[in-house]
C-alpha cells in the first residue's frame, strides 16, 4: 500500500497542527541549509534512534530526505521494524 504523502497535503498537516513524528533523514549540513521543521536524523543514525520511537509504531510518522530516495529507505526500514503508519514525502525537499 503506497500512503505516502505529497508537498501540498503535508503542508496542510502542519498548518493544522496535526500529530505526526516527522523525520528528516538528510545530512546535518543538508539540515542546516534548509528544514522544514523535521526533527533530524540522518539515515545512518536511524538504527541507533528507532527504538525510542516505540510509543509511534501505530501512529502517523512522515518521512522527508531531498528527493525522496533516502527517506524511502527509512521507511522502508521503520516498516520493517514494526511501525505501521510510515509515510514518504514524495518528492522531497526538491517538491517543497
């Protein structure tokens, strides 16, 4: 099932001030260029940090890199690790 998630719907979300853990897996100096309010962890780190995140395996997590191919990877594996809801923003920074 694809839910990920686009630009546009995403913004809506953080107008609304819905919950979601949203994770930004780019680079720190990527981060520091341009965020969008995303808690950063890069992708090598993302092992070390999911197990603190077991209070969000049923709820909306959005994943966002640049293009969206990193951020597919970490959903990829934060599926795999049990979390339910894992969404990819589609397009990434690029589409932002």
């Amino acid at each position: 099932m694809n839910n990920d998630i686009t630009a546009k719907e995403l913004k809506e979300k953080l107008n609304r001030g819905d919950e979601f853990l949203f994770i930004d897996v780019r680079e720190p100096w990527e981060y520091e260029e341009f965020n969008i309010g995303a808690r950063l962890v890069p992708l090598g780190e993302l092992p070390g940090v999911i197990d603190d995140w077991d209070d969000w395996q049923e709820k909306e997590v959005v994943v966002h890199c640049k293009s969206g191919a990193r951020s597919a990877a970490a959903k990829a594996f934060m599926q795999k690790n049990g979390f339910l809801n894992v969404r990819n923003l589609m397009g990434g920074i690029l589409d932002w």
